[in-house]
C-alpha cells in the first residue's frame, strides 16, 4: 500500500505499509514467517469536546517501524516464535522529543511462553534484569522473584513497559 486515506489525515497518516505472511504446513507442524513495516507513520490524540480546553493533542510520529517473526508450530507442545531480524525502529518522536528503543536481548532470545515463565521464576540474573518490562495489572506491587510471570486478560503480559518518561527531553521505552 503506497500511503494513508487522506480523509483521515488530521489523525492517521503513513507512508508506504507493507506486510507479508507465508505459511506451509508439514509433517511435524506448522511455520509461519509474519513481516509488516510501515513509513513516515503519524498519529495524533486529540482531546474529545467535552475535556478541559487546556489539553493539547499527543502526536506519535516514526520514520521507519519494521518487524519479521516466524512461528513454529508443531502438532504437540508449544510454538516457537522467533524474531527472523531484529525489529526496527528509526525517527521515533512523541510530542517532539525523540523516543529511544532499548531492546533487552534476554527477552528477545526467549522463543516459548514456557521459557519466559522458567526464566522469571529460577533465574535471578533475568529477573533483577527483565522483570520490569511487564505490563503489571497493578505497577506498585511487581511479583516476587520466584512467582509467576504476571498475566493480563488470560495471556501472559506483553514484555513491553512502554513509553517511559526518561531523561527530560527524551521518551523511553524498554522492551
């Protein structure tokens, strides 16, 4: 798709989007390669009506957004979801001030839901250092070491913390 409906341009506007995905079924289970990228994304929250006037529309705006994931299914036991190449993100500003993207390798090496549960509940090192990249239900009171990965609408939590506020004239986001 080469670019966004104009009718909607106070609010979404993007460049060229692509997405792609290939699948093939074998003998031992299921693989599915998934790619999307899209360019000179932006996107504006504007205030409804009826809030106060001195609320000023967010704007989320990037450059280039880019992700390539495969997933092995077999016919018994869990996928495997791996990224093919690392995600991409280039030109990422919210309100004008750049959003930077750490991305934590440990949590990207993690192909399984079961792996991801057996390193936040046995290994330390991975929970001092990825236990506060979950969406928590209640942020102000994160699992113990030792517990369970923290789970949200009967999935396990996104290993995402989101838009962070970092220093004063950056965003940051953990993943």
């Amino acid at each position: 798709m080469s670019g966004s409906d104009p009718t909607l341009a106070k609010v979404l506007s993007y460049g060229e989007c692509i997405t792609q995905a290939d699948g093939v079924l074998q003998r031992p289970g299921a693989v599915t390669t998934v790619k999307a990228s899209v360019g000179d994304v932006r996107m504006v929250n504007w205030p409804s009506p009826n809030e106060a006037e001195e609320l000023s529309p967010i704007e989320f705006r990037a450059g280039f957004l880019s992700v390539t994931m495969r997933s092995t299914h077999p016919r018994k036991g869990q996928p495997r979801i791996v990224f093919v190449e690392p995600p991409q993100f280039e030109g990422l500003w919210l309100n004008n001030l750049p959003i930077v993207i750490e991305l934590r390798k440990p949590l990207m090496d993690l192909s399984r839901n079961g792996g991801l549960g057996r390193q936040v509940h046995t290994n330390r090192k991975f929970y001092d250092d990825c236990g506060n990249a979950f969406m928590l239900p209640d942020p102000t009171r994160p699992p113990a070491f030792g517990k369970k990965p923290p789970r949200m609408n009967g999935m396990f939590s996104v290993p995402l913390s989101g838009a962070l506020p970092g220093a004063a004239n950056e965003s940051k986001a953990t993943c």
